[in-house]
C-alpha cells in the first residue's frame, strides 16, 4: 500500500480499510459512546448568547456531533478576576447562568432544541473551587475552603480569580450541597457533566453522587477531566492527556509509532482490559477515553492543532476518532479549520462557519465511526506494525472489520504487510 491512498481529505498520510460481509451488523454503539463537541458559547457567535448558539445545532447535528458539551455556563466571579469578561471556570452561583449568555429560560429552550435534533447536552462542572466572592464563600468560608495562615482562600499560582474547595476535609454538607447543584441541573434536563480537574476530587464523592444519578436519571454521562484508572469507576469517560502529547511529539518528530503501541499496552494494563480468550487482539468495555487533537485549554495555551501538529494535523485527528477505547472530541471551529488561539478572557469570535475541506473531513469520520461496530468501545483491536514510519492496527466486531495504516514519517512509506480481506482494499465511505 503506497502513500497515494488516502482517506477522505488526510492528505497522504493516512490510509482506511474496511469490510464488511454480507450479514448485516447492528451498531452497538449507544449515545453516550458518540462524537463530543465542546461548544465555547462566548465565542460561538457575533452574540454569544445560547439563543445565537441554538441556531447552529441543526449544523452540529448534520456534522455527526453526538454529545455537545457546554464550558461552563455559571455567572463569573468579579473578586480577583482575570481580563475584561473573567475565566468560565470561576464560578460564582452553580444554580444560575452567566447573563452574557442569556437566561435561564433560553437555556432550557437551547437544550430543548438539542434533545429535539437527538442531541444530549452536557455541563462543565467546576467542583475544584468556586470564584473568590461566590455565595458559598460566604455562608462557609471556614467550613468549605482551603485557607492560608491569615484565614482567606489559599492562591494557587496567579490564580486570583478562584478559591479552592477544602476537598481533603469534604464535610458532608459540602458534598451534599455539590450534589444538589449538580441535581438541579439534571432536573432542567441536561444530560450529564464534563468534571474539570476531576483527579483533584475524590472517587468517594464522584461514585456514589453518579451512582445515583443514573439510577433517577437514566441514559446520562459523565466525563473526566483526569485520566487515573480509579476514576472509571465512577465516570464513563476519561482524558487521554497523555496520548495527545504523544501525538504532538510525533508530529514534531520527537517520539515515533512505536510509542503509540506502548502506549496502548500500557493503557490495557492501567484499565484492566478484558482480553480475547483466543487471539492476540484485547477489548475494553465501558472504559472510554476521550482523544482529541485540541480542545479549549491547547487551543488557548499551546497553540491550534496545525501549530503543534503541522501538516499530521489531520492524520491525528483520524487516529482520534479511530484508536482503541477512544471516544473523539471536536472543539470550536475545529470543523471549518479555525487556526486561531481564542483569547480565553475576552471575547474572541469565530468569524466564519462556511463548509470547507475540514468540515468534510470530521463530516466523514464521524459517519465513519457511527457506521463501522468496528470503531465502537466493544469491537477488538490488533496492531500490524509499529515501525517508525508507519503505525497500522486493525479493529473488529463481529463480521465488521476497519484496518486503519498511518504514515507518521516526514517521508513516503510502503505497507509490506499482509492484504486485508479478500474483498481488497477500499476507502471507507
């Protein structure tokens, strides 16, 4: 297999196989399993409103999104606050919203939309702290906070513009009044919650909150930001932070794709992976995570995919959407190529939403991944080389099979391994 096959718009770095017999393979991929999008509302639109973000769902929808995931939406501490309009994640008031956005009422009618189109909404919780003038602030400053020598909430790094929660401590009114919040959210109809620096809070309190959760809330989702094996006990999805600088290393030709396969080894032993009692492939069942080439913190920190990435942008956007266990994020404006740093305090607009070649490559690896068994958490996985220039690996389920060959060289490649079915080689539609 040369360098000219090509998946979709991936330039020619990347090469898609799949088969599929003649019996018909149901897709055992459920909703929470899908394409999560993480929508900026501040820098959605001209307006920055939920109201201007609806009139883009019908948009995300026909794109193959699956879970929009919302940064927070919380009205922003003024105490300490960083720029003009303040850091999302500074929350002053967990039951109300940010009136740059809009009301209460025009959330509702935003997600109403999104369950109207089939989509689920979820919130960006910031449990780790409040903002420095929060009303938890001042009703339980002594009992809630982490506090310096002098009884005011401790600074960590520049960060002014929050408070930390005292988590070690936890008193139980404090998880009870965490778990209200979240519940009063769930009530309004969202479908779960993006946990900011979830690692920094206990499993003991994310567990059994969530194992009641979905008990009165069925079909709902919860994703880490943290990637410990222990918090999948409690979460459906977990950060792959590790893989994402991997992939950065590669691209900068600082690591290779041998580092991909330890990687994934190493991954199966941390979770625990079931593996095939029969052949050398593994499968992982209800442990996503979630793989990304950018999202709101390396957009705005560390530059946009094509700064880190370069011309492999694209090729690891499609490993993203195809490696083991992953569940693939797109951020704003990744769909039309959108290479700016968003400004992360001030407002900063997307300028344009036309379709272009980037809209049509995460249009076709979205049907890619909704179509193919292959590409779900339940399918099994092979890998067929890890030479430094090409990374190739197969996933199957069933009678469904997408063989997936990477060129991660700055040069041409040649696959010398074995063909793929008798069906012969195809590019996946």
């Amino acid at each position: 297999m040369k360098r000219n096959l090509f998946l979709l718009l991936c330039l020619a770095f990347l090469a898609v196989a799949c088969t599929n017999d003649k019996k018909q393979v149901a897709n055992p991929l459920d909703p929470n399993c899908g394409v999560v999008y993480e929508m900026n509302v501040r820098q959605y639109t001209p307006e920055g409103t939920f109201a201007a973000a609806e009139a883009q769902l019908p948009r995300l929808k026909e794109l193959g999104v699956d879970i929009v995931w919302l940064m927070p939406i919380h009205p922003i501490g003024v105490e300490g606050r960083k720029g003009t309009l303040g850091s999302y994640y500074a929350p002053r008031d967990y039951k109300a919203v940010n009136p740059e956005y809009g009301t209460l009422e025009d959330f509702d009618h935003f997600v109403a939309k999104a369950h109207e189109l089939g989509l689920k909404v979820i919130l960006d919780w910031v449990a780790n702290h409040t903002s420095p003038d929060s009303e938890w602030i001042d009703e339980h400053l002594n009992e809630w906070f982490l506090l310096d020598s002098v009884g005011k909430p401790v600074v960590q790094y520049d960060w002014t513009d929050i408070a930390p929660l005292d988590w070690e401590k936890a008193p139980k009114k404090m998880r009870a009044a965490m778990e209200d919040t979240m519940r009063f959210w769930l009530l309004r109809g969202v479908d779960g919650f993006r946990c900011d620096v979830a690692h920094q809070i206990p499993v003991s309190f994310w567990k059994p909150t969530f194992d009641r959760f979905r008990k009165e809330f069925p079909g709902t989702y919860y994703l880490a930001e943290g990637e410990r094996p222990d918090l999948q006990k409690a979460f459906d999805a977990t950060y792959a932070w590790e893989l994402h600088h991997m992939l950065n290393d590669i691209a900068q030709g600082k690591k290779a794709a041998k580092d991909i396969a330890d990687y994934l080894k190493k991954d199966d032993a941390a979770y625990q992976v079931v593996k095939h009692p029969k052949k050398s492939i593994s499968s992982q069942v209800g442990s996503m995570r979630l793989m990304f080439t950018s999202n709101h913190d390396e957009n705005s920190w560390s530059g946009t995919e094509m700064t880190r990435m370069g011309d492999f942008a694209r090729a690891m956007a499609v490993l993203t959407f195809t490696l083991p266990h992953s569940q693939p994020l797109i951020y704003t404006g990744q769909e039309v190529g959108f290479d700016h740093c968003f400004l992360f305090f001030e407002k900063d607009t997307v300028p344009d939403w036309t379709p272009n070649e980037y809209t049509e490559l995460y249009r076709s690896l979205t049907t890619l991944r909704h179509k193919h068994p292959a590409l779900t958490p339940a399918a099994s996985y092979e890998l067929l080389s890890t030479e430094d220039s090409c990374f190739a690996f197969r996933r199957f389920y069933e009678t469904d099979t997408v063989s997936v060959f990477v060129n991660l060289s700055h040069s041409s490649a040649e696959w010398k391994g074995d063909t793929i079915a008798s069906a012969g080689w195809k590019i996946c539609e």
